[in-house]
C-alpha cells in the first residue's frame, strides 16, 4: 500500500505566497510554518513528525528549509526513515528511504553542512553590518515595545505579587523581554 505524499514548507518571513515551494508537486495534505529554522521547535513540523505514517512520503524543497544546521537535518532525517518513511528534497534531488548507500549518507552531510555554513555566514555579515552602523551612529537597536511610563507600570504590577509570566501577558511581552526590562537591557542604549 502507497503512503500519504505529505509536504512541508517552512518560511521564515510573511511570505504571501509560501506554497510556492512545493508549486506543481502534487500532495496529500502540507504543514506550514511560519519560522526560523534556526531550531527545531516549529509547530508544523512537530504535528508533521506525529502525523507521518510508515509508507508516507515526506517532500521538502530544500534541505535547508527542514533544518539550518547539520545535527538538526540528520535527525529529522533519520529519525523520519527509521519510521519507514521517504524524504524527498526537491532542489537537491535527493531522496532518503533509510536503505540508502554510503554516497547518499555523504551527500546528506555535505549539503547539510554547507545550508548550516551559509547560516553562520548570515549572522557573521548581519553582525558586521550592525557594528559599522553603530560605529556612524545609524543603529539605535529594535525599538523599544514599552513606553518609560509602562517599564513603571510593569515594576509596580510585580510588587503586588503577580507572577512574571502573568505581567509579560498583560503588557503582551515575552518574559525574556520582561527579563530585560528588569534588568534595564531594554532601551537604554
């Protein structure tokens, strides 16, 4: 019996148009995230790894749209196959089933690599680029999400013996950023 062709497509920005990955390739049913790919901890691809069944075909348009670094890629991919089901990677044209040779194994690393090589590479100019436009006084920072007047707020709610994660709720925050703002790491720059 022939598995479910399942896609997956990953878009790390508003992408109007994020089915355009797997455009003309015909599938049974598509998970869509919405994130970096930095990490694995994505929606859509978590209900994708629950969702598979043995026979299924998973059909990804690149590798570097399942994972951006090499440990992540070669987990998802075994951890899929072992399962019994297919991994197709359109723009490379390759496929997995878990019976591959040595030379498929080889050329899953190697691409794996060079996606989590082009990542770094990506925040090392990122980096760069921020420090020469802090250096000409063009980079203020990620503008600040709460007013000096909300920070007080925000310190005054803690007192009353509120929880944290409840406060970041109220002034809808990450509690990282709330952690900042206690911390003053936020618009003070």
């Amino acid at each position: 019996m022939l598995g479910q062709r399942i896609g997956y497509i990953r878009v790390s920005t508003p992408d109007p148009h994020p089915d355009r990955q797997l455009e003309g390739i015909e599938v049974d049913k598509t998970f869509i995230d919405k994130a970096s790919g930095k990490d694995t901890r994505r929606p859509q691809l978590e209900l994708l790894m629950s969702f598979v069944r043995t026979g299924d075909t998973v059909i990804v348009h690149s590798m570097d749209r399942l994972a951006r670094n090499l440990d992540d890629l070669r987990r998802i991919v075994h951890t899929l196959t072992d399962r019994g089901v297919r991994i197709e990677f359109v723009k490379e044209h390759l496929s997995f089933t878990g019976e591959d040779s040595p030379m498929a194994s080889l050329m899953l690393s190697v691409m794996g690599a060079f996606a989590e090589f082009e990542r770094a590479l990506i925040n090392e100019r990122q980096r760069e680029g921020i420090a020469l436009a802090k250096q000409c006084g063009a980079y203020k920072g990620r503008k600040q999400s709460l007013s000096q007047a909300a920070v007080a707020q925000l310190r005054e709610r803690l007192t009353t013996g509120i929880s944290k994660a409840q406060v970041a709720r109220e002034f809808g925050i990450s509690r990282q950023t709330l952690y900042q703002y206690l911390r003053g790491g936020v618009g003070t720059s």
